[in-house]
C-alpha cells in the first residue's frame, strides 16, 4: 500500500531575500525553505514543484506547489505546521490533497503576474520592497497602446534572459493591460506560459514608451527583431508578483474579462 497523496499547497512569499522559487547555488530558495520546513515537521526529505520558477527577488500571492507527502499528516495539519515553521516573509495560504497526477506547472491553464510602478517623486516607504520607484510622471495610454501590439502569439526572443532554459521563444499573451491606483501604475499580464525575465524586459521597454523614448508602435519592430538588444533593460524584480495560476478554463476566462 502506498501512503497518502500528495499536499496541494497555495502559498505566499515576499521574494526580497530570496534567489527565487528554485534551489539555487547561490543563495536562498523559497524552495528550500519550504522543504526544510517540512523535514522538520515530518521527518521526511521531500522535493517540492511549483507552477512557477519565480526570479530572485520576485514575489508571489498565488504560488501552487505540489508536496509529497510520505508522512501521514494531513493537509490541515501540513498548514498550521509549516506556518509555524516557516519565516515571516512565507505563508501557506491553503493546504488540500492534490489529485492523482496533479503536475502544477503542465496542468496550469493560465498564470497573472502583475508588475508595479510608484510613480511619484516621493519616495515609497510602506511599499518600497514591493514596487519599482519611478519619479518622472509616465503616459498610462502610450504605454497601454504599445502594450496591444503584445497580446496574442508573437516570438519574444527580444524580451528573454540571455541564459532562459525554454526550447522555444514563442508565447502566447492574453490579456496586457495598464490601469493607475493612486500613485501606483499596475501591468497585468495574462498567459499560460512566460520565458524568464520576459515581463520585467518588457516593462522595461514599456517605461521608455511611457517616458517619450520610444512609439508605441516600436513595440512591433522590437518583437520582429528577435533581438534582446533592441529592447530596454530589464525591470527591477521587487515590482513583479505572481497573483494566480488558474488551472479550470472558465475561471481563467472570469479573470480574462475582469478588471481587477
């Protein structure tokens, strides 16, 4: 007989002192973090999978990992355990058994990432470790209109990281969209799939749109180039967060038609 099934977890994590989602060589992982905890709870040493491989620095509201689970706790008790366990900047939001073959990242129907910008020449304080600061005011609807020109499937070999593992370039976009909450600009960014870095390099490029440096309409030409050189750096990592991963179709297609 084997033992009970895997824990579904949603969790949250302020990705400041972090090197992202993945074990690193280099630093701190949310990953094994989250594995020590367990190990500690359980005695067991398991290996934690994410929908999503945040960067270094990146938060998440919505992270879905996949916890197995040779022990014989059960999903309540995995949540209140690991929440005491755990550093203040993660939290195990819920915890459920997950369903025979639950793969978090290949099962996902859509993910909504959401990067924000302070744009005021005050500095942020409360906000500071969750937004990119910007001082000099941006046009919301240049940036909104080359914004457009991204939804849909395109090729964005000009927006990934030099060293992005993904076999291929191509993504498909459904929703790209700006709105402004008091001093704050906010990206949301609706897809199934993303190659790394590839919404804080195109945030990057859409602030020089924002500032007069670039049309929106170079948006078109930078995708048909293919080339990384041609876009504008790389946005910090504190403005991006991973809101959700939706796994039901009709609730990826709520999220597509709202506004929130």
């Amino acid at each position: 007989m084997g033992g009970p099934p895997a824990i579904r977890l949603l969790l949250a994590y302020e990705g400041t002192r972090y090197v992202g989602w993945q074990h690193q060589p280099n630093g701190l992982s949310v990953q094994a973090v989250l594995e020590g905890a367990f190990q500690r709870l359980s005695g067991c040493s398991v290996r934690a999978v994410a929908a999503s491989r945040t960067d270094s620095g990146v938060h998440a509201a919505g992270q879905v990992v996949l916890l197995p689970n040779p022990s014989r706790h059960d999903p309540n008790t995995i949540r209140r355990g690991l929440n005491a366990l755990l550093p203040e900047d993660i939290s195990v939001r819920e915890a459920a058994w997950a369903e025979p073959g639950f793969e978090p990242r290949h099962h996902a129907r859509g993910k909504h990432y959401r990067y924000r910008i302070f744009n005021r020449s005050a500095r942020p304080v409360f906000e500071r470790a969750l937004v990119w600061h910007l001082r000099r005011p941006l046009d919301l609807d240049a940036m909104q209109a080359a914004s457009e020109l991204l939804r849909g499937e395109h090729d964005f070999s000009a927006f990934r990281a030099a060293n992005c593992p993904a076999t291929s370039p191509v993504r498909s976009l459904d929703r790209v969209a700006w709105s402004r909450r008091g001093d704050e600009l906010h990206l949301d960014v609706l897809g199934r799939s993303f190659l790394k870095q590839m919404v804080r390099n195109l945030v990057g490029t859409l602030v020089e749109v924002g500032w007069g440096r670039l049309r929106p309409q170079a948006l078109t030409d930078i995708l048909a180039s293919r080339d990384r050189r041609r876009a504008a750096r790389c946005a910090p990592a504190q403005g991006l967060c991973l809101l959700r991963v939706f796994y039901a179709p009709e609730e990826y297609a709520r999220a597509l038609a709202s506004r929130d």
